[in-house]
C-alpha cells in the first residue's frame, strides 16, 4: 500500500510539471507562431491561428495588435477596430496602435467616433501625420430628381436637396440637409422648402446619441378653395447606436407636427455586416407609431400603435460599386424615416416603397449615385404610383 501511493503520488508530480511545461511550451508556440505569420503578412493564417489562440485562453497585447493588423489589411475594419480596442486596453501608450484604431474606425464610416478618438487619445494621436491635415467636412451630397406618377390628376414633382457633414472641434457631428420640393396637381400647387439638422455624439465605447431637429414649411394653392394654406410643421427625433464587429443596434424615438396632425413614433434598427466589412450589409428598421387626431381621447399614447417595417440590402459586386436594395411598408398613417430626416408629409398615404441604389466612387473624393423607387399611394377615393428618378453627386474632401 505505502508503495502504491508513492507511485500514485509521483505520477501525479509527473503530469503536473508535464502540464506545466506543455503550457509554457504552447505559450511560446502561440508568441513565436503569431509573429512569423505577422513579420510574413499572412494575414489569412494570423487570423485563423490568432483567433484559435484566444479561443484557447491566450490574450495578450501584441496578439491582439497582430490579429488586428491583418483584419485591417484584409479590409475587414469592424472587426480591425475591435482587436485594437482591446490591445489598447491592455497598452493604452502604444502610438502605432493608436493610429491603427484611428483609420480602422475611419474606413468602417464611424467618422465622429474616429475623430474624438483622435482628439482624446492619451499619446496624442491627433498629432499623427495625415490625422491633423484631414478636413472637418466629411463630405457634400447634392441630389436632384423628379417624380412622376402614373395618373394624369397629378403632375410631375421636381426637388433640389444639398447635404453637409463635418466635424465640430473633433467633439461631435453635424448633419445639414436643405431641399426645395415642388408639385401642380389637380387639387393644388405644392411648394415646400426643409431644413433637417442632426448632431452625432460619440458615447465612448462604440455607443452615439443622434438628436435631430427637421423643419417643414409648406404653401399649398389650391384653385378649387379660397385662399393659400401654410404649413409650418416639425419633427424632433432622438436615437442612441451601438457599434460592434458584426453589427449595429440602433432605437429611439421622435414627435411630429407635420399637416397639423400630432404623431409619436418609436424604431428600432438592426444593421448586420456578415464579413465585418462594409462591402455586404443588410438590416431591418421596424416602427411603431400613434397618430394624436381632433377627435382622439386626452391622452395620445392610448391610441392605437400602427407599424411600419423597412428592409434593406447593400453589397459590392465589384471594386468601387456600390448596389442597394431597398422596401418599405406601411399603414394608416404617413410616418417619418430614418430619425427624422425623411418626412412624408403628402396627404396621400404611402403604402409601399420599392427601390433601388447604384452608387459608383469615380475617384476617392467623387462619388456618382443614381436612384430609383417605385411609390405606391393610396388617396381617399382612388390609388395612383409615382415613379421616382434622382441623380447625386457626394464630394468627399478628406
């Protein structure tokens, strides 16, 4: 018995130091490995070796820069950002990691998070060459087009829009979009003129808050009644995002005035990113929505909720093309789109929306974008469509 328990007791020791060594042996293994891989640029065999690794236990600093490095040269960016977040959690001075986050949060379009990083980053990443030069504008969108429907009652409309977005102080975002708008059908002349406002407020941590303010002024003559109705109408919306490697979460809510008829409204979003690249992305936006009318009750939120859905398809077929597919459905009442910067205010309700996006990058600056949709509308004795054509022309300065 006293030798069996020896024998048992020196075994054990033996697995003990063996397992010991294989760990120190697999630790090596795993920093030895991951380096030749990334002095080599493999980046296909880093990512599968880096990312067993972890799965294994194994995170460290200069992994997780590694496996962030060939996620970022795969123009993988989402998933890039992600590993260098971490590695910065673990080293937060190391410049080159710094500069690595930067431009993968850049190329991934989060431009506002990017910049307040750069702005705040503890080694001072702003001062980084190419980061100080870069313009506070991200861009300039002009878009013109017309609408044409399929009943004769209603004449073709025509609408100018401009958009801009920069950068206050690399602290938040701004979004400008003017557009004029202007339609003759048989009940009247439409004229409108909207001004839409957006900031985007990086949270930290891959969360923003959106507050958006549109303003709609509308003159509608109509020869069948006397005098000119004017309409001066507003919508105030709010959402909070969340980024990650494979996905955006987005939800919130806005109040609208628009035609005189007082409406609540709350979305959630969901935008996935398979690859963890910007290239094929597809999501859902689903609204709930309550329309306050003269003869609703005091309280509006014990109106019925009404729903809208829209799904959406992007991909890139092919280097520097852009294709997106989009659907939108609806009932009872017009809404407002995408945190209030898309304001129906016919009073024809839209039922459906089919369209379609195809945008081509001319150059890294230039961006030429034609768009088409097909409107269905149902008015109060009859349904018509409208045909919607609009070119855009989107200047990038940085």
């Amino acid at each position: 018995m006293y030798h069996s328990e020896k024998i048992l007791t020196f075994a054990l020791c033996w697995f003990a130091v063996c397992a010991h060594s294989q760990q120190r042996q697999t630790s090596f293994d795993v920093e030895a490995r991951s380096f030749e891989y990334y002095s080599q640029s493999k980046w296909d065999q880093l990512i599968s070796f880096s990312n067993k690794a972890l799965a294994d236990g194994y995170d460290y600093f200069y992994l997780r820069y590694r496996l962030g490095v060939a996620y970022y040269y795969k123009g993988r960016y989402r998933l890039a950002a992600a590993h260098f977040k971490k590695a910065l959690y673990l080293n937060s001075d190391d410049a080159d990691t710094q500069v690595y986050l930067y431009y993968s949060l850049l190329f991934s379009g989060r431009i506002d998070e990017a910049r307040a990083f750069a702005a705040h980053s503890p080694n001072g990443a702003v001062n980084i060459p190419n980061v100080k030069q870069i313009s506070p504008v991200n861009f300039v969108y002009a878009e013109g087009g017309a609408k044409i429907a399929n009943n004769r009652a209603y004449g073709p409309a025509g609408y100018f829009q401009v958009n801009l977005s920069h950068t206050v102080r690399n602290n938040f975002g701004l979004l400008h979009a003017a557009s004029a708008y202007n339609q003759a059908e048989s009940r009247g002349v439409i004229s409108q003129w909207q001004y839409f406002i957006q900031a985007s407020v990086p949270l930290g941590k891959g969360w923003t808050f959106s507050p958006s303010l549109h303003s709609v002024n509308l003159t509608f003559s109509s020869p069948n009644a006397a005098g000119v109705f004017r309409y001066s109408d507003l919508v105030a919306s709010g959402m909070v995002s969340k980024s990650t490697p494979y996905a955006d979460f987005s939800g919130g809510g806005g109040y609208s005035t628009v035609l005189a008829r007082p409406q609540y409204l709350q979305f959630v979003t969901v935008a996935l990113y398979p690859r963890g690249k910007p290239d094929f992305s597809f999501g859902i936006t689903l609204y709930t929505h309550q329309n306050n009318t003269q003869d609703a009750i005091v309280n509006a939120w014990s109106l019925p909720s009404f729903f809208a859905m829209s799904p959406y398809l992007y991909f890139t077929p092919v280097p520097r093309l852009l294709v997106g597919l989009n659907y939108f459905r609806n009932s009872n009442y017009n809404i407002t789109e995408m945190n209030g910067y898309l304001v129906n205010n016919s009073i024809d309700l839209t039922l459906a929306r089919y369209g379609g996006t195809i945008a081509y990058a001319i150059s890294p600056r230039w961006d030429l974008t034609a768009l088409y949709s097909y409107e269905e509308k149902q008015a109060t004795t009859t349904q018509y469509s409208y045909s919607i054509f609009s070119f855009a022309l989107k200047f990038k300065p940085l």
